[in-house]
C-alpha cells in the first residue's frame, strides 16, 4: 500500500531542505507581527494521490522595496530579489533524495501591494515516490 503525503508534508520537506537561507522563513503565510523585510513563505498547490504523487511549491521570496525618494516613490530591491533567488535555487538544485525529484518551473517578480515590498515567486514541481 503506498504511503501518501499531503502538502504539508511537501512543505516541510521544502522547508528543510532550505536551511542554508538564512532570512525567516514561514509556511503558507507571513505572520501578521513579523516585522522581517527579507524572508521566504513557502506553500503548495494540491497534490494528487497517485503512485508518483506530484505538486507544485512555490517558495516567494520577499523583500521591502527602496525608497526611490519623492518623485519616484518605492522601487523594487532587484539586487536582493535576484540574491535571494539565488540562495532559494542553489538550495533546491542539491536536493540527492532517493523518494522525491524536485524540479525548477519557473521564475516571476510580483508587487506586493499595500506592503511596499515585491517577492520572487520561484515555482517547483514536487514529486514524490510512494512504496
């Protein structure tokens, strides 16, 4: 009988496996005292319930925009994004498990509206062996 994981499970895989990322680093949401203006929220789409049971994770790392003063406003930190992308793929490309495959999608910079920050949405597809 195969032994099933939830996204949860998933997500603590993922969370562990990112020790090396030093910022805060939340499961599902930021919570609403942290006062961090770096740190990574990881959460999951659902997971199927197959053999090779797969997901997608989306670990966002998010930084406090710059102040580009008053006639520009807050600008994206593109040398921390692009920093902490970085740490996020170096940590997940190492992965050497023998019951998951961890595989990059995809990469995109979202404006975090009303919190004067941007994230870095780094997507992976999850898939996990079942015996």
């Amino acid at each position: 009988m195969a032994d099933y994981k939830t996204t949860e499970y998933i997500i603590d895989v993922v969370y562990s496996l990112l020790s090396s990322v030093t910022v805060p680093k939340y499961r599902k949401t930021k919570p609403t005292k942290s006062t961090a203006s770096e740190y990574v929220v990881i959460n999951a789409l659902p997971i199927n319930a197959n053999v090779m049971q797969k997901c997608y994770i989306n670990v966002n790392y998010h930084v406090k925009d710059t102040d580009g003063g008053p006639t520009v406003g807050f600008i994206p930190n593109d040398t921390r994004l692009a920093a902490g992308s970085a740490l996020v793929l170096a940590a997940l490309k190492e992965v050497t498990e023998t019951s998951h495959l961890i595989d990059f999608e995809s990469q995109e910079t979202i404006r975090e509206e009303g919190f004067n920050e941007h994230y870095s949405n780094l997507r992976f597809s999850f898939k996990n062996i079942n015996n």
